[in-house]
C-alpha cells in the first residue's frame, strides 16, 4: 500500500471518529433527558461521559484537519496554522478544562450525596427518637391507666369486705358499700371518658341539643361531686346563677364537663380550701367557671393540661397523676358545642377553669 493511500485511510479514520462522536453526543443529550427524572446519579455520569466525549470530538476534530491538510485534502495552511504553538496548546488547554469540569461535577454530586445522607441519617434518628417517645408515652399511658384503675378497685374491694364483715345494720357497712359505688362511678366515668374522647376525636360523638338551664346544670353537678369535696373536707360552692340564664346544649355533655373540672379541682384543693361552681351570661354565650384554692398548675405545662393522654408528674415524689383524658375529653366536649375552654392559674394561689357555650346549638 502506497503512502497516499495510507494518508486518505488516516485523514478518513479521524472523520469518522468525529462523526461518530457526534451522533454518541446527541445520544448522550437525549438520554440524559430521561435519566435526569429517573436516576440522578447516573444522569451525573452522563454528564461526565458527555464532557469526556466532546473533549475527543473536539481533538479529533482538531488531529483530523491538521493531518487532512498535511495530506492534501485540504489547503496546506491549515497545517502550517494548526502547527503553530499557541494553536497546538489549545487542545491541551481543552484537556485541562474538560478534567476540572469533570471534577468539579462529582465532588459537587458528592457534596450532594454526602448532604442527602445526612439529612436522612437525622430523619432516621429523628424517627428512632419519635419511636422511642412513643414507646415511653405507651408504657406511661398503661402505668396511668393500671394506676388510676388499681386505686377504685382496690377501694372497692376494701369497702365491700368490709361491708361483709359488719352487721346489715351497721352505718360503716352503709357507708363502705356508698364508698363502692361511688368508686365504680369514677371507673365508669373513666371508661367513657377512653372512649369518648376517641368518638370526640373521630366525630362519631355528636353532640344533642336542647334548652337547658344553667342553674340547674350547675346544681346537678355540684350534687355529683358533693360526695367527694365532702369526703376530702373541701368546702364546694355553687354559686347563685340567675334563674333565666338558658342555653341550648347536650345537657349530659355539659355535665360531664363540669362534674370532670369539679372532680379535678377537688382532687387538687387541700382540706379546708374551697371549690366553686359558677355561670354568668356574656353577648352570645353562657360563661361556665370551676374555680378551687388549690395547688395551682406550673405555668410550664399549663398550654398543655388539655392535651390527650398529658399528665403532671410532681416533681418531688416523681408519681404519676392523672391518665389525661379527663380534661382533653372538656375541651373536645366544649369545641364541639363551638365554644372555648381556658385556664387562669397561680402556683399556690388556685385555678380558674372557665368555658363557653353560645347560646344558639344547631340540633344534632
């Protein structure tokens, strides 16, 4: 084979390269059009290739008219131009800047990646810690349940042992089987507190309207929980309430909301302190209080007394007080009427528990 027939395989061989990387370049555009919104990582090596390829097309480009034209295929000064220094170190400048684009594309993804990584280590680490708060608030809430159960029960079976040990006409055995009653009241009140505040929650408890007077409201509630101020020594008051204050509400609801603030304030009230039961009209609802001279609630957790499931642990004996549902099942019982529910407190000083009915209830 002759020179010049090696010299038009070589110039030949340098154009097909450079069509060839041309239709792999648009290929590598195309797919990287879908990669993109499938796979971020291999749309980046895409990109990589892509930068390498234009880099060969580019020399061989570059190699292809400078060996075409020394060929004679094409005029000679090309081959005089492209032989020049500052024209031969192009190339090699396109090499560099090629590399330092491919470099800075993967440290880039690798930063990336790198952040991505840790956000989700600390999404994980944040659901190991919500699970682990989960787990505590469950084995908390059987505590509380078990606690706040086992103490009627226990009353309960100490009173009707005794009941059975004492004459039929003993007043101690009278007064241990009222003392059962009124135990298997509070377990019967917290059962349909659990299920209520649930239906609350779900909106399968509707609530029943009807005229209902806030004289007599209070007075039934305040003889509910008269057993257990008494009981405790604690002085309860139902404070006179103009006869003609009416409303329209779920009478039973209401009841239960003030017999709850009234059971927790006596709960809380020391022998001697005194607890009072009151309403009074405002511009478009009745206005009910539970105010005691009790312990007073921490400002610390008093935005969440209202909170499902929350309880107030005394910080010295480190007991467990309450099951939470008591007070969440008033306020849901209260919102559902579409009034408020608050709380005024002083550390020692007492609370006032206050809520709000409007007068007009659409019936249920």
């Amino acid at each position: 084979m002759d020179q010049s027939m090696l010299a038009y395989i070589t110039a030949g061989t340098y154009w097909a390269l450079v069509l060839c990387w041309c239709a792999i370049l648009v290929f590598y555009i195309r797919e990287y059009r879908w990669l993109r919104r499938v796979n971020q990582l291999v749309a980046t090596l895409i990109i990589v290739i892509f930068i390498d390829g234009a880099r060969t097309l580019f020399e061989s480009l570059y190699f292809g008219t400078w060996y075409t034209a020394k060929s004679g295929l094409l005029p000679y000064l090309w081959h005089d131009i492209l032989e020049q220094p500052q024209f031969v170190l192009i190339p090699k400048l396109l090499n560099l800047i090629a590399a330092l684009v491919i470099i800075t594309v993967l440290v880039r993804r690798w930063f990336r990646d790198a952040g991505l990584e840790y956000e989700r280590h600390k999404e994980l680490e944040e659901a190991h810690d919500e699970l682990q708060r989960l787990e505590h608030l469950r084995d908390d809430l059987v505590h509380m349940i078990v606690h706040d159960m086992r103490t009627p029960i226990t009353s309960i079976l100490g009173s009707l042992q005794t009941a059975l040990a004492e004459d039929q006409e003993s007043d101690v055995r009278q007064e241990m089987i009222e003392n059962s009653i009124y135990d298997a009241e509070r377990l019967e009140r917290m059962m349909a507190d659990l299920l209520d505040v649930s239906r609350l929650e779900s909106g399968q408890l509707q609530i029943q309207a009807e005229p209902a007077v806030a004289r007599e409201i209070l007075e039934e509630a305040g003889r509910m929980v008269g057993y257990a101020a008494n009981e405790k020594g604690v002085r309860l008051v139902v404070e006179d309430t103009r006869p003609g204050l009416a409303l329209r509400a779920d009478r039973a609801m209401i009841l239960r909301v003030l017999s709850n603030l009234a059971q927790n304030a006596i709960r809380h009230t020391p022998p001697g302190g005194t607890v009072r039961l009151g309403a009074q009209g405002l511009a478009e609802a009745v206005e009910f209080h539970v105010s005691d001279t009790g312990e007073g609630i921490p400002e610390r957790i008093r935005h969440r007394i209202f909170d499902k499931f929350f309880h107030a642990a005394d910080d010295a004996a480190k007991q467990l007080r309450s099951v939470g549902l008591g007070l969440a099942f008033c306020r849901l019982a209260v919102e559902a009427h579409g009034g408020t529910i608050q709380v005024e407190s002083e550390e020692g000083e007492g609370s006032d528990f206050f809520f709000t009915i409007p007068y007009r209830q659409d019936q249920s």
